[in-house]
C-alpha cells in the first residue's frame, strides 16, 4: 500500500524559515512527479510546487506570503519544501501528492496519492 507522509509543519514566527519533508513508501512503481499543496482554514486547496522524479523539471506558485523551494532525494524516496520569508498568512496545512504518471501537475486531479498533511503556522 503507497503512503504518503509529511513532517516537518511547526509554529513559527514571522520572517522564519521551515523545512518540509515528504516520503513515499509501498510503492511498486517509480513516481513521475511528486508536489505540495497547502489548505488554510476556510480556503480551497492550492498548488505549492511540483517536481519530477528525476528533478528535471519543477513548477512553482509565486506568494507574497513566502518563499519556497522543493527538492527531491529520490534514493531515499524523499522530497523536500524549503520556506523562507514566512508571513502569518502562510498559515495552512501543507499537503504532500504523489502520481504515478504525468498530467497536469499544477492541479490537485493529477495526484493519486496524497499524504495527511502538515500543520504550518506562523504568528508573533
């Protein structure tokens, strides 16, 4: 059975940095992409940043709210999400997606495999 987990969501003040990890285990296959999404309270889930397997290609959302940057470590089946420059409306459960194939890789529909998600939230 393929899992998805992430880790690394904390509490975190204004103009601090956080780390997301996101491992992919059970899986018989060799991702093609994998992404992050986030969800803030009473808002529609919205892309973060995909990246291929092989760490070709990345496709990123700009916010005013931070900065970000993914990466992946495909030996140890991790992906990772930098943020920097954290402002309180950064506030959300950030959600990591695996898919098997390719598609539209900004969208939530291309994803079959979605962790629990990891709780983010930056205040004074």
């Amino acid at each position: 059975q393929v899992q998805v987990a992430e880790s690394g969501g904390a509490w975190v003040q204004p103009g601090g940095t956080l780390r997301l990890s996101c491992e992919i285990s059970g899986h018989t296959f060799t991702p093609y992409a994998m992404a992050w999404f986030r969800q803030a309270p009473g808002k529609e889930r919205e892309f973060v940043a995909a990246i291929t397997w092989d760490g070709y290609n990345r496709y990123s959302t700009q916010f005013a709210d931070h900065r970000h940057l993914i990466d992946v470590e495909n030996a140890k089946n991790l992906v990772s999400l930098d943020l920097t420059n954290l402002k309180p409306e950064a506030t959300a459960v950030y959600f990591c997606a695996a898919t098997a194939r390719s598609g539209q890789l900004r969208t939530a529909p291309a994803y079959e495999y979605w962790g629990r998600g990891t709780q983010v939230t930056v205040s004074s």
